[in-house]
C-alpha cells in the first residue's frame, strides 16, 4: 500500500510539474510585447530596439535545441528540467536592473526554456507513452492559459505599479515551478538504468523528418510575428494599447480549445491531413483580415480568434507528432531536437523580417501578405509530412 501511494504521489508531483513547466515555458517572454513601450521608456530608448526581446528566446531556441539531448543523457531529463527552472528564475530576475541586464536575463530566458522545449515530450513518452494525447494538451492548455494571462494582465499591473513588479510576479511563477518540481526529480531514476542513454536515430538525414521541421519551424514563423506584432499592428489601426493588450491576452486566450482538443484527436486518427488544413486555413483567413486596417475592436477580437485556434491547433499537433512519429525516448528526444533547433532558428527570422519591412515599407501590409505566404507554404509542408505515419519505420 505504502508503495501504491508513493507512485500516486509522484504521478500527480509529474503531472502537476507537467501542467507549471507549460505555464513557464512563454509567459517570461510572450507577456512583453503588451508593455514594450513603457519598456523602452524606462530606459530612454526607441521601442524598435526592444523588438529583440521576442527574438532572443528563438535564437537560443535554435542554437541550443540540437545540444539538449546529449546534456540529458548524462543528468537525466527531469534533473536537467530543474537546473533549466533554476536558471530560468536567474535570468528572469535579472530584467529589472539595466537594459544590459535585461538583454543578459533574456538569453538565460531562452536557454532555460530551450532545455524544457526539448524535454518535456520526452519525458511525456517516458513516463506516460499510453497518455501522450492527454499529457500534451495539458501541457498546452497551461502554456496557452498562461500567456494569455501574462498577455493581459501584465498591463494593468505596470500601470498600477511599473513593468518591474510584472516580471517579479512572473518570476515568482517559476519559482513556484521549481519548488514542485523537485519531488519528480529527486524520484527519478539512476540515469544509466533509463532509457535516457539510448542514443535516437540521425534525424539530420531523414526526409520525413525535414518535412515537420520545415512545418514546424515556418509556423513558428508566423506564431511570434503575431506575438511580436499583434499588438503593435492594432494600435498602428487605431486600437488603444488597453485595447491592443486586451486583444494580445484574447489571441493566447482563444488558443486553448484546440491546444486541448487537438493533440487527443490527434492521438485517435492516423490521417491528420484535415487537421493540418484546417490550422492553416484559419491562420491564413487570420492574416488576410488584417490587411483592412480598422478600429474596431471587435474585429480584432475576430482577428484573435480565428489566430489563435489556428496557431495553437497547428503547435499542438507538432508537440504531440514527436511522440506519435517515433519508437522510443531515444528518437523522441533527437527528434524534438532537430525540429526545434532549426526550427526556431527559422522562427527567429519572423519579428525581425516582418518588423523591418514594416520599417521600409511604412506600413503593415507588406509584412502581413509576407507571413500569408509563409502560412501557406507551412500548410504544405504539414501536408507532406503527415503522408507517413512513421519518422523510423519499425
């Protein structure tokens, strides 16, 4: 009985740490955007220099994503998740002092979650490869959930307070994390008696595998030039910054029903040729309506809405395919590895590309048929990867 009990408490301990880990994994960085001016104002600068802030996190994602397997092969995936919180806690502390500590904080930011991104469907294969469906969308609600309250709620904290008090409140979060998380990682096993040693298929060198990176990583594209830009293409129309804040926290917000329903359809059908479609049809249908530029508020609601579902079905779709494409931890892992890495280095490019034509050009539009473009090219490369069921066939 007394053993029954303890794998009771260390189930709910990884499920809970499961559900934080996915609240830590945007919120630090996703919540920004809503606040960057008074930002920038603190440290007497222009807002464009702060378009960065967004950026760093994916550059990190993509140097680092592809190093992560071989550091947990050593620690363990749930202990390296631990020192990944710990460091996240560091460097989102660090903001508040100077803008070189703002920019110092944020590449920490990006390698901690850089290590959790990697991780955590790993560890959903490991320890639970009869619950993947389930343990993903819980993941991916909390990340949703999250950002979207980060999103909102991060501008009437700032104006009651100041931007400093916001991040001390996010880094209080993952603090908390931390804390709970703990339990799962003093419980986790000898890492030479897991399966963490296993060494996972050279997924550099497999078609199939390029394919969801290269669908992946475009639609990574698109997610942060509509996290970095959402806001800011709204107010350029008229929207206030409340408003524009409001519309940032409701694009997070939105994303949560089919960040839940999509990985547990996606785990009871083999063809998700139709799930692909529709994802991207909504993105795409998302980005034409902003090509009107308006002032109502109600339109960016719309706007947010049709954003969200079809971004977050298109992420969580991919974050459940690393387990349901491979065989085993091992290829899991390497996998998540490649995809993320190259992926997000693709994903970097989008506040950037988007933020400098936006620059050139004196306005949205072209910026916005831009990411249309790339929507579409994603869309297809989500078709030609989901042709085979396997990354490995048995």
């Amino acid at each position: 009985m007394t053993t029954l009990n303890q794998t009771k408490r260390q189930g709910f301990f990884l499920v809970l740490g499961i559900f934080l880990l996915g609240a830590c994994m945007r919120s630090p960085f996703t919540s920004l955007p809503s606040v960057v001016n008074e930002i920038a104002n603190s440290f007497h600068i222009p807002v464009t220099e702060l378009g960065i802030l967004t950026t760093i996190p994916l550059i990190c994602f993509g140097l680092l994503s592809s190093l992560v397997p071989g550091l947990s092969q050593r620690f363990g995936n749930e202990i390296t998740i631990a020192f990944a919180l710990a460091i996240l806690i560091l460097g989102s502390i660090l903001r508040i002092f100077s803008l070189s500590a703002l920019m110092l904080g944020t590449v920490l930011i990006g390698i901690a979650t850089t290590f959790i991104n990697v991780l955590l469907p790993a560890i959903i294969t490991e320890k639970m490869p009869d619950r993947i469906g389930p343990m993903t969308s819980l993941y991916n609600v909390s990340l949703t959930m999250f950002s979207a309250l980060g999103a909102y709620l991060i501008t009437p904290i700032t104006h009651a307070t100041s931007w400093q008090f916001g991040i001390i409140i996010l880094t209080l979060l993952v603090t908390i994390t931390l804390i709970l998380w703990l339990p799962t990682a003093k419980k986790s096993q000898p890492v030479s008696q897991t399966m963490a040693l296993e060494k996972g298929h050279n997924m550099y060198t497999n078609l199939r595998a390029w394919y969801l990176l290269l669908y992946f990583g475009l639609s990574s594209f698109v997610f942060y030039t509509t996290v970095a830009w959402l806001p800011s293409i709204a107010m350029d129309h008229g929207i206030s910054s409340n408003s524009a804040s409001l519309v940032a926290g409701l694009f997070q917000l939105f994303s949560m029903p089919t960040a839940f329903i999509v990985p547990m359809l996606a785990t009871k059908v083999k063809k998700r040729g139709k799930i692909v479609f529709v994802a991207g049809l909504l993105t795409i249908l998302g980005y034409l309506g902003l090509l009107l530029p308006t002032s109502s508020l109600a339109y960016y609601v719309l706007i947010a809405l049709l954003l969200g579902l079809g971004t977050a079905s298109t992420f969580g779709l991919i974050m459940t395919l690393f387990g349901l494409k491979t065989n085993n931890p091992a290829d899991t892992r390497s996998l998540s590895g490649m995809v993320q890495s190259l992926g997000y280095s693709l994903a970097a490019i989008g506040p950037w590309l988007t933020g400098n034509l936006k620059a050139t050009a004196g306005n949205w539009q072209v910026a916005i048929i831009v990411t249309i473009l790339i929507s579409i090219i994603f869309t297809v490369f989500g078709l030609f990867s989901e042709q085979h069921d396997q990354i490995i066939e048995k």
